[in-house]
C-alpha cells in the first residue's frame, strides 16, 4: 500500500541528446523481475557480435570512475519490440557481471538517461520518460533532491506498527512519525534494511503474538536479521507492518507500507527467512522488497529521485 497524502507539482523539461544514437522519448524496456540471481535486469547484445543476448544487472552504484568502456555499442529491445542502438554503458571490469551502474554521475546517467523510471511491478524501465505522471496513479510523484550528490540517498522515518492488516484499510492513514534516518537505492539487494531499532522493535511484535521467531546478532548484540516458523498465507498478512515515510520536499509526505507478504521470504525447511536485515548503524536501504511495491522516479540533471503509485 502506497500513499501520497499532499501534492508536489513538478515541471519536467526534457533535455536534447548530445550525442547520436537512436532514442526515442518514452522508451520502455522490459524488466527481468525474476526473484532469483541479481535484482532486476534487462536484456541487451553487442551490435555487430554474434547476436547473444546478455543480462544487465541495474545497481546504483555512484559512478564507476575509473571504468574502461569499449566502443561497441549496444542492442536493446524495447517493450514495443523495437531495436534501441545505444553506445556501451556497461565497464569492462564490471562485464562479466554485466552489472549496469546508473548512479548520478555514471555513463548510464549522463549519456543515456537524463531521467528514469523503474516500475518493477509492471516490468518497466522507462527511459527519459516525457511526462514521468502518466506512469503513476493519480499523476503524482512524491520527490526530493539526493541527500548526496553522487548517491541516491533519501531520508525516512520507520515504524513498525502494532495494527491488524485489517485495521490498515483506510483510505489515507495518519504516518507514524519516528527518528529519521538516510536510506540508500539498491535495485540489487533482494533485501531491505531498517535500522537496529526497528529490528528489535519487530521482533518484540513478532513474540507478543506468539510468532515463533529466531535471530542473528551483529556484534553490539542487536539483531541483524529474524526468522519465523513456517506460518500459513492467512497468519502471515496479520503480521505487522513497517511503515516507511520519506521525508519530501515542499511538505509532501510518501508513505509506503510493507505488509506480512511483502517481507516474509519463501519457505527453507521449516522456517521462513524475513527479506529484512540491519545494520549497526542507523541506516537503511530500499532493495527489492520495497521497489517491487512502487514507480522509483530518478532526474539526473537535478539529482532527483521521486516516488509513485504504479498505475
């Protein structure tokens, strides 16, 4: 569940290429959301090659400086099916991976993509997108510049509320307020991570409702991830839910919330392994958990980063 409670217009410009290749506004790539291997990735080949077809891991790693990129150029389908001739983004050290950098001073960025969007629910990667709010409920994005300039970086407060999945079908829910802290971008994290206090607060929920849980620790004892017994589908969406607020600018609160079936893992023997971990410092990461939920909205030009309802 996804909720913008204020509005935040913003005025998109789309900024001419320079250099030439063929782009058309708008373009859509299709998404590999597979859960297994690396997060989410799209297909691509070597212009000229033997026509393979490779996988590109998406990461936000910063900007690769130091790369050597060769002058081959890549070949990648779009969603309309169409051929996209693009110059290489992907670094030799990082091809045998095929790990695509997109941070704000990476080639991706600064050669390909002047804006984003990454709409995983709908297997979307869209490509200096015309009017990022035709791709998102209401037309709205929640946005707020990078809390780094090479980053993506926002600042949210987490709560894990003590509340029945039921009681949580309200059309626009008050946000739990609570200590904010800086969260990362990591398209390639099959996880999410919340800060240790969070953590401990889930696992004290988990044991007052008498969920059989279990935990490793980091070394300043606090829990660095929880597992549960194996529980059925009904008794995993009463479980609790974390609650994400990112602080925006201009007054506009995105609230995200992630239910039982959004970070129970799948079964391992007799137990589920949570798709959460902590660090021992107070920071977070959105991974795979949360950015399977929303349209991630990335500018950058103005180092922008955006939330939205996908349609």
């Amino acid at each position: 569940m996804f909720f913008l409670p204020n509005f935040l217009s913003f005025n998109m410009k789309i900024l001419s290429f320079g250099i030439s290749f063929a782009a058309v506004s708008s373009s859509v790539i299709e998404l590999d959301t597979s859960p297994l291997g690396f997060g989410f990735a799209f297909s691509y080949s070597i212009v000229g090659g033997n026509g393979l077809r490779m996988r590109a891991h998406i990461c936000t790693d910063s900007n690769h400086r130091g790369e050597e990129y060769s002058e081959s150029m890549l070949n990648i389908t779009t969603a309309n099916n169409e051929a996209m001739i693009v110059p290489n983004f992907i670094g030799e050290r990082s091809r045998i991976l095929g790990i695509v950098s997109t941070g704000f001073g990476s080639r991706f960025a600064t050669e390909l993509a002047n804006q984003w969007m990454m709409i995983p629910m709908h297997r979307q990667l869209i490509l200096n997108p015309s009017n990022p709010s035709n791709f998102v409920y209401g037309g709205i994005l929640g946005t707020t510049r990078s809390l780094s300039p090479d980053a993506f970086l926002v600042r949210v407060s987490v709560s894990i509320l003590n509340v029945t999945q039921e009681l949580l079908n309200l059309d626009v829910p008050s946000p739990v307020e609570g200590p904010s802290t800086s969260f990362g971008i990591s398209p390639g994290s099959r996880l999410d991570y919340i800060p240790s206090n969070q953590m401990r607060d889930l696992y004290f929920e988990l044991q007052s409702r008498g969920i059989e849980s279990y935990t490793t620790f980091h070394r300043d004892r606090s829990i660095a991830e929880i597992s549960i017994g194996d529980l059925s589908d009904e008794i995993i969406d009463t479980l609790p839910t974390i609650q994400y607020h990112v602080h925006c600018e201009s007054g506009t609160s995105v609230i995200i919330n992630l239910f039982g079936r959004d970070y129970v893992g799948p079964r391992s023997g007799r137990r589920r392994l949570l798709n959460l971990k902590s660090f021992p410092v107070d920071r977070g990461v959105f991974g795979q958990p949360t950015l399977s939920k929303i349209a991630l909205y990335i500018d950058n030009r103005n180092r922008t980063i955006g939330f939205g309802e996908p349609l």
